[in-house]
C-alpha cells in the first residue's frame, strides 16, 4: 500500500488526551478507539440521512459552552455510497471514504466526528478535541460561489526527524490526515494509532490499530526503518511503505507524497 501527502494549508490541531481517559471514554478526537469498538452501542444514525453539502456556521468550546471565532470554516459533502468531500479553512478538498460507525461516530475524508445532533437542516459535531461545529445544509458552499486559483501545495518536509528510540518510543494516535482525491476508499487501511513499544538498530516492535472495510482492526507490527527516512511498517495482514517527515517526540509526520499523509499528537 502506496502512503502520499497533501498538506492542509490550515494551521494543524493539536491536542493531547490523557490516555487513560482515553481507555475509560474509549475515542478521542473524534473516533472511537478500536479496542472498545465492540463495547459501543449501535449508531441511531443511517449514512444516507447526511447526503449534502454542509457548511460550519458556527462553533463553540465544548467545555465553556461559549462562542469561539471561526476562522478555518469546515466544508462536508456527503455522497451517497460512502463517500465525502472535506475542506477546512482555504485548504485543498480532500475526498474518500465516509462511514457511521458504531457510537454514534462518523468520518469523513479527513476528519472525525462525535455526531451530536442532527435534523433536516442542521447538524452539530463533536471534534472531541475541544470544540462543538455546527452546520446549516446547504445548496452551494461559499467557496464555490467565486472563481479561485488553484492552491499551491505546501511541502511536508520538516527540519526535525529524530528517529531514536527516545523520540520514536511513544503511544502515537493519529489526529489528522491528508489524501490526494480518490485515494481513500473502502479498501485502504486507515491508521489511527501507533504503539511503538520498543526497539534499537533501526527496527522497532508495536501496536498499530487501523480501520478497514468498516472494521476496527488491531495488529502487532514491526517497523524497518532506513536510513533515508523511508520505512515500512508491517502486520500479517498488510504492509505500509512510509516517509517519516517529521518526529521531535512530540509529534510526527509521516506517509509518502501523493498518497496519504498521518499526522501524529505523542499520547504519553
């Protein structure tokens, strides 16, 4: 499986759970996490009932309640059949797969979500990384309605890429994702998080959990690192060719141009 990159050209949130509130909620940042897939209720929600171009208009603290300023206004298209369209702020549209999940979760295709309320023409989500969006349903987005150039795309590579056992060595959980168009689909396996449990010489031994099909899967895995930032990392079931671009131990890029892109908080 080939891993490409589009940058947001939004600033990146960040966020950091404690994760043993993470063991007892079972998600955060907007997704359950697989351990406890199965622990979670049904969603009372169909796929189908979101068809349709939702615009954020307006967003609050999920702890105060209170207004906050929008200044990256989150765009979603939900097509029939699985798929969606995302764009945030004055970034790229990134579209791939979309899915319910149990919990009453959905994800887009770059983003996850908490649903919390939904109705014909307003739907509010729960990022869990602090904030509460709320969209109108709507028959054009304001993007669409003027002509643009297209958007040059920023170059993922960063300056600090330590990939010692002291900065690789870390719970890693997955808070963004970038995809060129068509990418993502039912079949691509989706990371969501990455235990690096230990390791020396370049090869290192873990817990990667990923999504496919639907299906919350978790694998033991072992990462080949090269001594050109390039790396694989491997289950029995499927295999990862990566770049990493960025690991200061507190966070980390990695994925491969022209496919897709991980972003990663340290949940230590």
């Amino acid at each position: 499986m080939r891993y490409v990159t589009i940058l947001l050209c939004t600033v990146l949130v960040s966020a950091g759970n404690n994760i043993k509130a993470q063991e007892t909620t079972g998600r955060h940042l907007g997704r359950p996490n697989p351990k406890h897939m199965g622990k979670l209720a049904p969603s009372k929600y169909k796929l189908e009932q979101f068809t349709g171009r939702w615009q954020e208009v307006s967003r609050t603290s999920s702890k105060t309640k209170e207004a906050v300023p929008v200044e990256d206004t989150f765009y979603i298209r939900f097509y029939d059949g699985g798929k969606a369209d995302t764009k945030q702020g004055s970034s790229v549209v990134i579209t791939g797969l979309s899915e319910v999940q149990s919990g009453d979760y959905i994800t887009t295709s770059a983003s996850d979500f908490k649903i919390v309320s939904l109705a014909d023409n307003e739907m509010a989500l729960d990022d869990e990384n602090g904030y509460i969006h709320t969209f109108n349903r709507t028959d054009q987005f304001a993007y669409e309605k003027v002509v643009t150039a297209p958007e040059a795309v920023a170059d993922t590579t960063a300056p600090i890429v330590d990939l010692t056992p002291a900065s690789l060595v870390k719970n890693w959980y997955a808070y963004r994702r970038g995809a060129n168009p068509g990418v993502i689909n039912n079949q691509t396996p989706i990371i969501r998080e990455l235990k690096i449990t230990g390791g020396s010489n370049n090869t290192y031994k873990g817990e990667i959990q990923f999504s496919q099909k639907g299906t919350a899967i978790s694998k033991a895995c072992t990462i080949n690192i090269a001594e050109d930032k390039t790396a694989t990392i491997v289950t029995d079931v499927t295999t990862w060719n990566i770049i990493f671009y960025k690991c200061d131990g507190q966070e980390m890029i990695l994925g491969k141009k022209g496919d897709i892109v991980y972003y990663f908080k340290n949940n230590n």
